[in-house]
C-alpha cells in the first residue's frame, strides 16, 4: 500500500468530522456517562430512603451503556483494560437483571 492510498483511505474515513469534534464527542460521552453514574445513585438513594428498597433498572441501563462503550473503545483500540471493563459492567448488567427479574416475581 502507498502513500496516496493510505491517505485516500484516511480522508474517507473521516469524512464529514474533524479531529476536534471527534474529541468534543468524546468528552462529552464521558462526562454524560460520568453524569448518568451520579444520577443512578441518587434515583436508588431517593428510593431507598423513601420506600426502604432500591430498583436496579437505572443500574441496568448504566452498566449496559457503559459496558457497550468500553466493549467498542475495545473493538477500535485494542485495548486489554476496555475489555476487562466492558465484561465486568455487562457481567454487572446480567447480575442486575437477575435481580431484577427475582424481585418482579416476588
């Protein structure tokens, strides 16, 4: 492969999106994760402190979200770190399922 071609295929790739909006995106999704963590805490606080039982389906939504995140950032990176996260929270994602469902059922 050459030179023009490498550069061809860079372009294509990154068509429509510069270097800095990719990394706003970035940012943002972090911080929104970072957001959504906090959110989750105080929606099973709030329900814990009113009705003596917490819910896990925020905890399901987060850890879903956050483990698909790491699995992709694996996918792209290669990373060992983003896929040990990625099945730690969606291991976390099936537990609170799990519970979830037993406690429906009671």
């Amino acid at each position: 492969m050459n030179k023009d071609e490498i550069l061809k295929r860079s372009r294509n790739e990154n068509k429509g999106q510069d270097e800095m909006e990719r990394d706003v995106d970035a940012k943002a999704g972090r911080q929104a994760a970072s957001i959504g963590l906090l959110v989750c805490m105080l929606l099973n606080l709030a329900e814990l402190l009113i009705k003596g039982q917490a819910n896990l389906s925020a905890w399901i939504v987060w850890s879903v979200i956050m483990g698909t995140m790491e699995l992709l950032r694996f996918s792209k990176l290669r990373k060992k770190a983003d896929l040990i996260s990625a099945v730690i929270l969606l291991a976390c994602g099936v537990a609170f399922v799990a519970f979830y469902i037993i406690e429906l059922l009671k």
